[in-house]
C-alpha cells in the first residue's frame, strides 16, 4: 500500500461547546477520489477549512504528502498543491472569467511584484487559465464573474482550483445550487478530472458521490463512523440508520 | 461601485488619460486668452491635489483600503521640501548632520521616500487589521503626523513653513507660475501612466482581487498583507510628492494642510470622480476645488452646501462623476 | 516632578480619561453592534456643549443646563439615527466614513448658523469655582474635581447596566455576534436605536464638561473624536471594559506625556501606545468579536 497524500490523525475543533471534528482521522490516497458524506452540521465544511488552513484546529495532526501541515499559513499549503473550491461560490466578481483563472496560475509563478507588464495579455497567465477555462467548459473567457450563472460560476471555481496545478482538490459541494442538467454535466466533468487528480469532496447528491468516490467516508458529530468503498457503505446498517436513513 | 471593469480596457484609458492632461494643458492659454491669471493658480491647485487623490485611490479605488492618513503623508512631503529649504536658507544643518538645499531635484524624490517610508511604517501596523478597525487607526496616524509638525516650533509650528528663497530645478528657477504649473502637470502625467501600467500588472490585479475576495486570494496561494503594504508605501510615495509641490508652489507649508479633514476631502475627491478608473479622481478633485471655490464666494455658509453634496454623492452616485458620463455619452448616442 | 505636581498632573490625566471614556462608551458600542463607523459623534460632543451654553446664558443656572442639555443631546442623536444613519447600516464602511463626514460639514455649519463662529461662555458654575485642598499643600480645583466624580459615577453605573441587566444582555450579545442575538429574539434595532441615544447623552455630557475647560467652539468636538476612536481601537471595538481601561491609560499617558517629554514627542505619545499595542494584539486588548 502507498503512503498517503493526505493523512489526518486525531484532529479536533471546537466552536465554544460545539464540537465541530472529534478526534477524527482520515486519509486520502495519491489517486484516489475520496467523498465526505454526511448530515448537515455533521463538520464537514470545517473539516475541509482545517485542511486548506482557513480554520486552526484545537488538537491532532494533519500531513499533506509527508509533511506536517497542522499550522501552517493557507497560501502556503496552496502553493503546496492544496487547492479548494468553497461551499458558497468565492471568485473575484469585479474581475473576468480569465483573470480570475489567471491569478491562480500568477500564484504558483512565483512572486507578483511585477509592476509595469500588463497581466491580462502575458500568455505565460493567460494561456494556462484558457486551457483551464476550456477543461471546465467555460467560453467567452472575457466575461466578468460578477455576470455569470451560478452553475457557471461553480466551474469557474473548478478552473481556478485547476490552475493551480493542486495535488489535491478539496471540493465543497461542487453542485450545490445547480439544476439537474449542470449537475449532471458536472459530475461528468469530475469523472474526467479524477483520472488525472486525488479529490476529497463533500457532496450531498448521493448519485454524484457513488458515481465519482473510490472511498467514502462517513462524518457524524465530527467523527468518522463508517469509511470503506461505496457498495460497502451502501450496505453498512449503520451508516443506513445515522444518515441514509433520514433522505 | 464600479460599473464593469472587468470591461476594463487599457486602451481607452489611456486615451482618457491623454484627453485629460491635453485640456489641463490648454489652461494656461484659455487664461491669457480671458486675461484671468488666477485660473492658472487653480489648475496648479487642482493638478496637484489630483496627484493625492490618484494616489489614494491606488489604495482606496483598486486596494479596497480606506486610508484616512493620506493628508498626512502629503503634508509629510510638503515639509521636507519646506525643511530643507530652511535650511539651506540659514545654512545650518538639519539633524547637525545634511546641508539644505533648495534644488527640487533632491528635494522631491527625498519627499517621496520619507513620505513612502512613513507609509510603510504605518501601514505596517494598520494593515494587520481591517475594516473599522484600519479606518479608525489611520486616522489617528494622520492626527499623530498633524500635532507632531504643530509642535515642532523650529519649523513654525502652528503657524507653518515659509519657504524664503527661490526653489530651483537642475539649477534654473523653478516657481514661476507658467513653467511650475507644467511642471506639476508633467508630474500628474507621470503618475496616472504609472499608476495606470500597475493596476493592470500582475501586481495590480493581486491588489485588485486582495480587495474583492481576501479568503479566495489566500486559497489560491497568495498572502496579501506584503503586496497591500508595497501598494500602501507607493501610494504614500506619490502623495508626499503632490505636498511637496504644494508646498513648493505656494512656498509654504503648514499643519492645516495635514488635517484629518483634509484626508476626508481627498476621500470624497477619489469617490466624487470615480474610483474605478485611474484617471477618475482628477476629475473629482478638479471638480471638489472649483466648487469649494465657487460656493465659497457664493455663501460663507457654503460648508452646509458642501456636506449635503457629499451625503447626496454617496445616496445618489456611487460610481462617481465617471458614471455620469457614461450615462450621458449613453443618451447622446441612443439619440 | 515633586508629588503636588505629580498628584495634579496624575488627577488631570484621570479627569481626561474619565471624559474620553464617556465619549468612547457609545461610540464603542455603536462601532461593535452595527458594525458602524460613525464620525458624527464628535458634533454631539459639541451639539450638548452649545446647548448647554444657551440654556445658561438664558437661565444662569448650570445645573439646569446640564439636566436639560443632556437629553436634548440624547434626542439629537435618535433623530440623527433615525433620520440618516439607520439608513447605512448594511453599506460599506466608505459609506459610513462618507456619509457622516458629510454630516459632521453640516452640523458644523448649522450651529455655525445659530450660534455663530465666536466661542459661547461656559463658566464654571459658582459652587464650583473654588479649589479644594487634597492634602498638605496640594490643591486642585472643584469643578475638575467634580468631573472626575461624575465620570466615575457614570462609568459605575455604565457597567452595572451592562453586566447586570437585561437590557445590558441584549446589548453585549448584539455586541459580540449580531446575527446570534437577533436570532435569539433580541430586537437589535431597538437596541441600537437605544444605545444610539444612550451614547449620544454621554457625548453631550463629556462636552458640557468640558465647556467650562477648553472653549465651546465650533468643531470642539473632533480632537476629542479622535481620542475617543483611539481609546476604542486599543480597548477593542465594543468593549466598554476595554474603553474605561483604555480611557485611562490614554488621559493618564497623554497628560504626563505633554508635562515630561518635548512637545514633538508629547503630542505622539497615545498613538505610539497605540501602534505598539496594536502591533501586538491587532484588535485591541478586550477583543470582543470572536
């Protein structure tokens, strides 16, 4: 068995009383696309801020390829090839379709304190971000964000996440919001990616997961009752009565 | 606020920019033209005011930064022109250690670095907050730069720094009135170029996206305090160069000029003209000093003409002077 | 310094800061329950000075002023409120700095207007005039006396309110999380419109007390404003423990700061303070937002 990309040992977080991740551990494996199943308020979204480094976590470890992640700055885990898309759609409104994808691929170019070239017609930016823009399904690339559809807006996000060439995409609900026909051209999109890339995704549409996860987990209360692979998980009492139960 | 700059397209700007500094130019002839040689003492006022605002909008407009220390830094560079010309007027030294000097040559770019140094060293501190927070500290920043120069009797105080001998340029006279307005006007030039090449740099569009999604920006792998704090520190740079043409230009200098109100009227100026285009605040400073100086003669009340003009640009307006224009250029062509 | 000195100079640090308090206490909640910068707070500073100075001049007696003045403040503030600044709660904080920078030209002028550009006398009330003797040879006079006293008082009764009451409930929860109290039933516009009023009578009574000091002038009221925000930021936005210990350190600092150090340097002291605990604890000492 390979060594795991992303390795979570023991971790906890508290919000005041509540206790978001108990004592949780998990891993995702190089290649493989892992799912996040479970009920609202289950921890899932601050499991995914944890691991991009938007939340602290109180106790416990987390390891991305090998290296201790548990504090370091979120633009650092993103340069190390941690790249999420969020649960609420978060893009740049005020900028086009291909600067916002261009910004991600400006990030792992190395500094910004180039002052005088204009970005938007650098093909070192602009080329990347179109071929991004191109594997999502995005065209009129120089459309702004603020004036997209939201099912458009949740690809857009999908392109920056891969303009940054990750190692991991952490997904938040990719399909939140999004009508039948785009969720469905979605999960084709993240049947393609996953050839190519090891996810970790929260998702509640329940044929999206068990079509796209080589492994699911289950979170309730912050902690991992079931993992194993989906058939097995479909199967699992356990699992049927804490959550699959109550759709 | 901005209407769509992800239309945003350099070009056009560029030609704003061209048209705006050509009509500037042509003051000094509508004025000999009309024979009213106090409209050429306007412009002078109204370009290097512009100066400030179009730097705090690199800041305010594109960085997202409401920064309520910028008349502080202007009057920074005001008082380092001021001061060495002081010196070089008594041929003492300042700190015992430099000679004066009233070559601007030196004296604008050390304007420029004291002024973005102090910028620097402010911002450090007020851009590790947000929100209420940054807007509350760099105003009380301003009023620490405001009393510092009021108690510093050696250089007036109060009272302010008179400027005694001529200001030179590379050794020629620098303060006549027709060759120092073009002067300044070269100098705006210079500035909106630059300002305008940045924003659209790989620079500027990390500045750019740090004001419009700070989380996002950190997701994708950038930090953006040190990129905020280099923008902070230019910003800082330019307007301490705008004070030390006011002070250069009137030969004088006082903490009057460094009010915390007077960072609010660069405020209202940048978001009067439109903050989303480089050349925007021009517009709104030329059009903030022709009124205060037309009200100003109408009413010695015109302050209460001039807050409710502010309360009803912020209602009314929010794209400033700019949107106006495009309003109006839309009408004219569905005509 | 000999200790007479050092004990007038310690009082008048505290009576500065027992002012700057009153004024910090509303701006403090303003600030922590909406999420609102509100620059007018100085005019209402003013606005209870001018008022008070009228109602004296008419009346001669300073304590009906003050009784008077101080919920005639109070009521400018909740029209102000409800006329303008209820309106930008939910815009951005450019807005707010716009908008009441805007209001702050118009009060100027309008009181400008009535009472015009000369300072309006404020004396010190009679029974106040004298000075009081502390101990041995120090003296100090009566009436700063009494400001202390009255600062001391409100600022008591201030927290009692906050800790201990209902209503001082509503007010630190709407303070730390908006949205969890008003989810929890706690009417957060009352409790603004409340506040909002409440903060404004203390504004107006730190500037009838302080007419009698420094000038009752138009824009009197923005140095003290200034103050006041540096004592909120270094407590922490919509703390009012935070703004009393603030308040103090900054009366104490600013005083002896101008009596001890060159006046460059005096001038700078609090915003030094300032920068240096900001530079370590970015929101402020009693953070209240977690």
């Amino acid at each position: 068995m390979t060594a795991p990309l992303l390795e979570v040992k023991q971790l906890v977080k508290r919000f005041g009383g509540l206790v978001a991740t108990d004592h949780l551990d998990l891993d995702v494996r190089p290649g493989e696309t892992l799912a996040l199943i479970g009920p609202n308020g289950a921890g899932k979204t601050s499991l995914i801020a944890q691991l991009q480094g938007d939340l602290t976590p109180d106790a416990g470890a987390i390891y991305f390829s090998g290296v201790e992640i548990t504090r370091r700055p979120a633009h650092g885990r993103a340069l190390m090839g941690l790249a999420r898309s969020f649960q609420i759609t978060s893009v740049f409104p005020e900028l086009s379709l291909v600067q916002n994808v261009a910004l991600a691929v400006q990030a792992r170019l190395g500094h910004s304190f180039r002052f005088w070239r204009d970005a938007s017609s650098d093909s070192r930016l602009t080329g990347p971000a179109r071929e991004a823009l191109e594997i999502v399904g995005l065209s009129y690339p120089s459309r702004p964000a603020s004036d997209v559809s939201h099912g458009e807006r949740r690809q857009l996000e999908l392109a920056m996440a891969l303009a940054m060439q990750p190692r991991l995409l952490l997904l938040d609900e990719p399909m939140a919001g999004m009508g039948r026909e785009d969720g469905v051209r979605m999960t084709r999109l993240l049947n393609e990616l996953k050839r190519d890339y090891a996810m970790m995704l929260v998702e509640h549409d329940m044929n999206a997961v068990f079509a796209l996860a080589d492994r699911v987990t289950v979170l309730v209360a912050g902690k991992a009752i079931a993992t194993g692979r989906p058939d097995e998980i479909r199967a699992d009492p356990q699992v049927r009565a804490a959550y699959l139960g109550q759709k | 606020m901005a209407s769509s700059p992800a239309s945003y397209r350099p070009s056009s700007d560029m030609m704003a920019i061209t048209v705006i500094v050509a009509v500037l130019a042509a003051v000094p002839v509508v004025a000999s033209l009309v024979g009213d040689p106090f409209l050429v003492k306007i412009a002078t006022r109204v370009v290097v005011f512009a100066i400030a605002a179009v730097a705090l909008n690199l800041v305010l407009g594109f960085g997202g930064l409401v920064s309520l220390m910028h008349a502080g830094l202007f009057g920074i560079g005001g008082y380092v022109v001021a001061i060495l010309a002081f010196h070089a007027d008594d041929s003492s030294r300042l700190f015992d250690l430099f000679p004066g000097t009233t070559e601007l040559s030196i004296g604008l770019p050390l304007a420029m670095l004291v002024a973005g140094a102090a910028a620097a060293v402010m911002g450090l501190v007020s851009l590790r907050t947000s929100g209420v927070y940054f807007i509350m500290i760099t105003l009380a920043f301003n009023q620490m730069l405001y009393y510092f120069f009021v108690a510093l009797q050696q250089y007036g105080g109060e009272d302010g720094l008179q400027i005694m001998s001529d200001l030179t340029l590379f050794g020629h006279a620098a303060i006549g009135r027709m060759s120092f307005y073009y002067g300044c006007l070269v100098a705006l030039a210079l500035v909106l170029v630059v300002v305008q090449r940045l924003i659209n740099s790989r620079f500027g569009m990390v500045l750019r996206a740090s004001s419009q999604n700070e989380r996002r920006l950190t997701a994708i792998g950038i930090a953006p305090l040190r990129y905020r704090l280099t923008a902070f520190a230019l910003s800082g740079a330019i307007a301490g160069l705008a004070g030390a043409l006011l002070a250069a230009g009137q030969q004088f200098i006082s903490p009057a000029e460094m009010s915390w109100v007077r960072s609010g009227d660069l405020v209202v100026m940048c978001v009067l003209g439109g903050m989303a285009r480089v050349w925007g605040p021009v517009l709104g400073a030329a059009v903030f000093l022709v009124l205060e100086i037309v009200l100003s003669g109408w009413s010695t009340h015109w302050q209460l003409a001039f807050g409710l003009l502010i309360i009803l640009v912020v209602v009314s307006l929010r794209g400033g002077l700019i949107d106006l224009l495009h309003l109006v250029g839309r009408r004219g062509a569905s005509r | 310094m000999d200790v007479a000195l050092f004990t007038e100079q310690l009082l008048n640090g505290v009576q500065l800061g027992v002012q700057l308090f009153l004024m910090a206490a509303g701006l403090t909640l303003v600030f922590g329950i909406m999420n609102m910068i509100n620059l007018t707070h100085g005019s209402l500073y003013m606005i209870g000075a001018f008022v008070a100075a009228a109602l004296f001049g008419h009346t001669g007696s300073f304590l009906l002023a003050l009784v008077i003045a101080v919920p005639a403040t109070a009521l400018a503030g909740a029209l102000l409120e409800a006329a303008v600044l209820r309106h930008f709660y939910h815009r951005g904080h450019l807005d707010q700095v716009l908008v009441t920078f805007g209001l702050i030209l118009v009060l100027n002028e309008i009181v400008k207007m009535i009472w015009g550009a000369v300072p309006v006398p404020l004396p010190v009330p009679q029974l106040l005039s004298g000075s009081v003797t502390l101990f041995a040879d120090v003296t100090y006079p009566s009436f700063r006396l009494a400001i202390l006293g009255v600062g001391a008082v409100v600022a008591l009764g201030l927290y009692a309110v906050v800790a201990h009451t209902r209503i001082g409930m509503w007010v630190r929860a709407g303070a730390s999380n908006r949205d969890i109290a008003s989810a929890m039933g706690v009417n957060v516009e009352l409790i603004f419109s409340l506040v909002f009023a409440a903060g404004a009578a203390l504004a107006g009574l730190a500037g009838i007390m302080a007419g009698p000091i420094n000038a009752v002038q138009v824009g009197m009221g923005e140095p003290v404003l200034i103050l006041a925000l540096v004592v909120t930021v270094i407590g922490g936005v919509g703390s009012i423990k935070g703004a009393f210990i603030a308040a103090l350190m900054i009366g104490v600092v600013d005083t002896f700061g101008r009596v001890l150090l060159p006046p460059a340097l005096g001038s700078m002291m609090i915003f030094m303070l300032m920068a240096v605990i900001l530079a370590w604890r970015p929101r402020g000492l009693f953070p209240v937002h977690g």
